[in-house]
C-alpha cells in the first residue's frame, strides 16, 4: 500500500469525526440551551453543522477530497472506474471504512465533551416512507452537487455551497438530512437530539443508497462527462500519482 492512501484514509476519518462532533455535539448545546424550543434547537444544530462543514472541507479537501461520505466515495470510484480517474476499489473499501470508524469516534468524542457516557444508544426512532423518500431526496441533492461543482469547475465554492446545501436541507426534509451512511452509523451511538436508534439505521442507509443511484442517472442526463472530474471530488486533492511526485 502506497503512502497516500493512509495519508488520504486519516483525513477521511478525522474529518468524518469531526463532522460528527459537529452534529452531535451541537445537537447537544441546543438541547439545554434551549430546553423548550425544539424549532430553535434545530436552528442551532444545522447552523454548526452547516458551518462546520464547511471549514471542514476547507481543511483536509486538499489531502482526501473531503468525500466524508461513504455514498460520495462510491459514486466517485462508480463514475471513474472505466476511466481511469476517481478511487479505486480498494480506495473505496479504505474510504468507507475509515469515514464509518470516524463518524462513531466523533460520537463518542461529543458525548465525552459533554460529560456523557462514552456511547449509549440513541432511542430516537426515525422510521416510515416519508423520512425514507426524505434521505433520498437529500442524498441524491448532495451528490449532484458535488460532483456537478467537479464538472463545471466550480469546486472553490464548494465549502460553501455543500455546507449550505445541508444547512437548508436540515429544514425542506423531514429526515433532517442524514444524507450520509457513515454519519447515520455514528449517531445510533448518541442517545441525544442528534440520534438515530440502531434499528432505524437500516432504512436510512438503503434510502442512502438509492439516493447515491438517482444522482447517478442525474449526473447521465446532464453531465454525462462527470467522469472525467472525479478526481476533483469534493475539491481536488492528492492522488497516489501526485503524491509519488
């Protein structure tokens, strides 16, 4: 195994926890600084995270790409896997494995912070079709974005612009916007505002999935050269090639 892919694999696992500790963490404050006002603890709980993001993105993009999401990971290696572009399967099973291992030590992490039990199970249900349509709606909103920004060039707006695309999904899904397979994973271990009970885990992480498929047939309708790109998803960042140099 090459230097990069550890170097890249370590900033998708510490950026993936500090993303965690973002929500949980947040969901945390807002909770007992507004005990009363679930509309304002929500507020305040996708303000960090949108914020959080972003500079998120800022600093370990340039090493890993800040994928942070094992659904972003999978469509990058999808579209690149013929071109020669984008992850390799084995980058893809390093990416995943890493951004699910960060989003739990990020969980725990908050919880720690916050003078809780390292992990206690989130007894928050999160189950019916709406709240399944809803992360499909949000998955497949997050990838297109992304890998749209890649195509166009525009990916030096992309700290902003994911960051605000999962602030304001917070509020038009009624999901809240998990959008994230690793980062669902990583909340069952909180029992607090930001949790999601294991059993719940499984229809969010296949409404992921199928959202991760529409994006797909999005990105063939309107930018069938995605491909081409994938390397500069979510911003362009070191390679095994560019590390070698």
């Amino acid at each position: 195994m090459s230097l990069a892919l550890p170097r890249r694999a370590s900033a998708e696992f510490a950026g993936t926890a500090l993303l965690v500790t973002a929500v949980v963490g947040s969901g945390i404050a807002a909770a007992r600084l507004s005990p009363a006002d679930p509309g304002l603890q929500l507020l305040e709980n996708s303000i960090a995270t949108a914020l959080a993001l972003g500079a998120l993105i800022l600093t370990f993009g340039p090493v890993s790409g800040a994928h942070l999401n094992p659904v972003v990971s999978a469509v990058d290696w999808w579209l690149g896997r013929r071109a020669g572009t984008g992850l390799t399967g084995r980058d893809l099973a390093v990416y995943a494995t890493a951004q699910t291992g960060g989003a739990v030590t990020g969980a725990v992490l908050a919880g720690l912070m916050f003078d809780l039990p390292a992990v206690t199970w989130s007894r928050t249900e999160r189950t019916g079709g709406h709240l399944w349509l809803a992360e499909v709606v949000a998955t497949a909103g997050l990838v297109l974005l992304v890998f749209a920004l890649a195509r166009s060039g525009r990916t030096t707006a992309a700290p902003a612009a994911v960051g605000a695309y999962i602030g304001a999904a917070y509020w038009f899904t009624s999901s809240t916007s998990f959008a994230n397979p690793a980062v669902t994973i990583g909340r069952a271990f909180s029992d607090t505002f930001a949790g999601i009970a294991p059993t719940s885990v499984p229809g969010f992480l296949v409404a992921q999935v199928v959202g991760g498929l529409v994006a797909l047939a999005a990105l063939a309708a309107w930018y069938p050269d995605a491909a081409d790109t994938v390397d500069a998803v979510v911003v362009p960042h070191l390679t095994q090639e560019t590390e070698a140099r």
